[in-house]
C-alpha cells in the first residue's frame, strides 16, 4: 500500500512515504514492549500528567493541527478545529478521572474460610489500533488516551492518506513526556498486518474502519486468540415523529447528514419522517441541503467539504447509480459542484424499499435516503431493518414518548432530539454489523485490561 497525502480539494500529490520494513516493524514491537515494562509501573500521577500535557498542546497549536486535517482528508476547516478540540477533551477527560477508573473492586464472599477477594485491575501490554481517515485525530485519541492511562503502550496504523496526521502523533506524546516506544506510528503494509498480531507481545487490537476491514482484522486476532474490539460502519436511522419541531428537525438532519461531508458512521444517513408530516419535511430539508456551500475547505464560509478522495466520490456515485436501478430516484440539489477537486453533488433518495439491493448499504458521503413511514410503529420497524446498529436519533417534543421509542431501537447509541453525538465522556460503541466493545469512559478503558482475581485465605482456614 502507498502512504500518501494528496490534498482532496486540488487531487495533487503532496507527499509520499515509505512502508514500515520488517526490520522497523520489529523494532517497533520490541521498543512498545520494553516500554510496557515500565510505563505499567508508572504512577497514574505521571500518566495522568503526560495526558494532560498532550491535550495543552492539542488546544496551544490549535490551528496547525487543524490544517492538517484539511490538507489529507479534506475537512472544513471549522470542523478540524472542532476535532482538535475533541481530541483535547478526551485525553483531558482521563488526565482528570486517572487511577478512578481502575480502582480495584472488593468482592463480598459468602463464607470467611474464602478469603479476602479483589479484582485488581492490570494493563495488558502492547496494542494495535488501526484507525481510518475521516476522523484522523479523533480515532486514535479513543483508543490511545484510556490505554495509555491503564498502562497499556500503543503501536498504530493508520489510513494510508492520512499519513502525516498519523506521525503527529509520535511528536504530540513525545513533546508531551510519554517514553520512548510507548506510541509508535507505523506505516505498516497489509502485509504485515497479522505478522504483529500474531506477535505474542502484542496483545489486543482495536480497529475502526469497514465491515470488510474488520472481519479481516477480527479474523487475525481470533487465530492469534488476542482480544479485539471493532468499531465498523452505521446506517443511523433518524426517526421524525409527527409532533417534532420542524424547524430544528430540519437543521439538525441537514447538519446531521452532512458534517465531515457526510463521512461520519454515525451520521444521520436514513431519515425515517412519518407520513403525516412528509412533505413539510421535505420541502424545508431540500432547502436546508441547498444551501450548504462547496469549495475550499480552508475557507470559513465552506460548509460542505470534498470528500477524503476522488476515490471514494467515484465510489459513491456508482452506489447513488445502482440505486436508482435498483427503483429509486435520485434529486440532486444545490449549485453545482466545482470541476476540480473529490466533491459530490448533494443527493437525495427517495423511494428506496427493501427489494431494491442498495437498500441495506451505507452511503459515506453527502446522499440522504428519505424513507416514509406510515406512523410511529412502522418508523420504528423500519429503523431497526438494518444490518447495522451504530447511533439513530428520534425527534418529538414529547421527551417522554422519545424515550419509549429510543428503547425500542436496536443500536448502541440512541439520542433523542439529537443526532449521535461524539463526546468525550459519553461512551461509543454499536451492535450488528457495526461491530463489538465500546471506547471512551469507563467501558473504553476496561476493554483492554485484566480484572485478575486476588483472593488472600487465612493459612488456618479449613476446607
């Protein structure tokens, strides 16, 4: 594989960089275990502090690290601030709760002859996280801030078009104190992939990306038996009841559907509006979608990116094109595209229905599936007609109802008057096909440690 930035806005050639080498692969892992040893020994004071310190200067140099992002993916450039400032939040999140989370549990025992039980709370030892690129910063501060505090060490790899996003990251964890080895980006070739899962000093792989990257990773893993995590991809349903408030349904299903140029798996991407209220709905969301002005993402009055590369909008427009023949229509809105550079015209499907194949795929990028429901039961139905189960949202200004109908949506995350949020102390995670375990909080951390059993028996007990 090329690790290669090449900016989505002009589709030039920035920058190319060689593949990681066996040799430096080896390396790498030596240097991540030797690092282990001593970092899990490290009072969570200096963990906590060296997170600390990698969030200030996230927040310090704002900017630059924000134009990064614009560069190698395309972001608009409000919204690579907003992931700095995420990213920030996160590793300040666990700089804050530090030795909180891992504090070791008593466990009551029936009978005094058992003993003292306690489930100590132990890292495992070096860690492959393999990230994408819409979320370059974001990615690997879910997966590194909670494991680096645990005691854990990290070795990265990353999407191949964000390679300079990716090696900030030594420079970011160095500048802020954490050894030698303890994170190491790698621009690793698939084919070297399950040549360091396989290691036995590594001991756990967590993976965001695709379902097709995913089943490959979880397949290393489960061969090597190392625990994995795998977050993949969404199809979140945003159900509209009747009684919901149009006017801020509208801006949040455009906003929902169309942040990070619709390159987010929890972005809103089937909007389920019941019948009574459809047409409203979609004469204000076609005019909201209308609006959203393409162009240079450096440029603070863009509001719709290109996509990450003229791949992946030469990828969509074949889906958007097999949709239609599968039965449905496709509108497209807004002023048109500009000539040069991964942009997609913004589009909207409707009369999208189980039999048509596409119906079941998720669409990465700036096209809304509109679907009609007949009533609140049949949104619901509907919602849950997926194989993935990523976030969803449920709209009415009656909270209590939305609750009720938020339970009854089968995915990991569900917001109501909301779409799915990214925070740093709201814990992410889905069901299905969009994968297994949870990052951030509490469950974030503990997916990757050893609750080891202690129990201290008194030598004069009897059985």
């Amino acid at each position: 594989m090329t690790y290669q930035t090449i900016n989505p806005y002009t589709n030039k050639v920035v920058a190319t960089f060689p593949d990681a080498t066996k040799q430096e692969v080896d390396a790498a892992i030596t240097a991540a275990h030797d690092a282990f040893l001593t970092w899990r020994e490290t009072p969570f004071s200096t963990r906590t502090a060296v997170l600390a310190k990698a969030a200030e200067l996230l927040r310090a140099d704002k900017r630059h690290y924000a134009e990064l992002l614009t560069l190698e993916m395309g972001k608009v450039i409000s919204e690579a601030e907003a992931e700095v400032e995420l990213s920030a939040d996160i590793l300040q999140y666990y700089a804050d709760h530090g030795g909180s989370l891992l504090e070791t549990e008593q466990v009551p025992v029936a009978l005094a002859a058992e003993g003292t039980v306690e489930i100590v709370m132990e890292p495992l030892g070096v860690l492959l996280t393999v990230e994408p690129w819409n979320f370059p910063y974001y990615q690997v501060v879910r997966v590194a801030g909670p494991q680096l505090l645990a005691g854990n060490t990290i070795l990265l790899k990353h999407a191949s078009n964000v390679p300079q996003a990716a090696a900030a990251f030594d420079d970011l964890f160095a500048r802020a104190g954490l050894p030698a080895g303890a994170f190491k980006n790698l621009y690793l070739p698939h084919a070297l992939t399950e040549y360091v899962i396989d290691d036995p000093r590594v001991r756990g792989v967590a993976l965001t990306g695709s379902e097709e990257a995913g089943a490959i990773i979880a397949a290393y893993a489960a061969k090597a038996v190392k625990k994995s995590t795998l977050e993949l991809g969404g199809s979140d349903a945003f159900v509209v009841l009747a009684d919901a408030d149009m006017d801020k349904t509208v801006e949040w299903a455009v906003f929902g559907r169309h942040w990070n140029a619709g390159q987010v798996c929890v972005s809103a991407k089937r909007l389920i509006v019941v019948d009574e209220i459809f047409d409203e709905f979609m004469d204000k969301y076609r005019t909201g979608v209308a609006a959203l002005v393409m162009g240079d993402p450096m440029v603070s009055t863009t509001t719709l990116a290109p996509l990450s590369s003229q791949g992946a909008a030469d990828k969509l427009a074949v889906q958007v094109e097999e949709a239609v023949a599968g039965g449905a229509t496709a509108e497209t809105l807004g002023k048109k595209a500009p000539s040069t550079g991964a942009f997609f015209q913004p589009t909207i499907l409707t009369g999208m229905n189980p039999k048509n194949p596409s119906y079941y795929e998720e669409f990465f990028g700036p096209v809304s599936i509109v679907l009609r429901a007949k009533d609140e039961a049949d949104a619901i139905a509907i919602a849950n007609d997926s194989p993935f189960g990523l976030g969803g949202s449920v709209f009415t200004k009656d909270t209590v109802k939305g609750e009720k109908v938020a339970r009854q949506i089968d995915t990991g995350m569900v917001y109501v008057n909301h779409p799915t949020m990214v925070k740093a102390d709201i814990p992410f995670g889905g069901i299905k096909h969009s994968g297994y375990g949870h990052e951030l909080t509490n469950l974030g951390i503990q997916e990757f440690i050893n609750k080891k059993v202690i129990d201290v028996v008194d030598i004069g007990a009897a059985f």
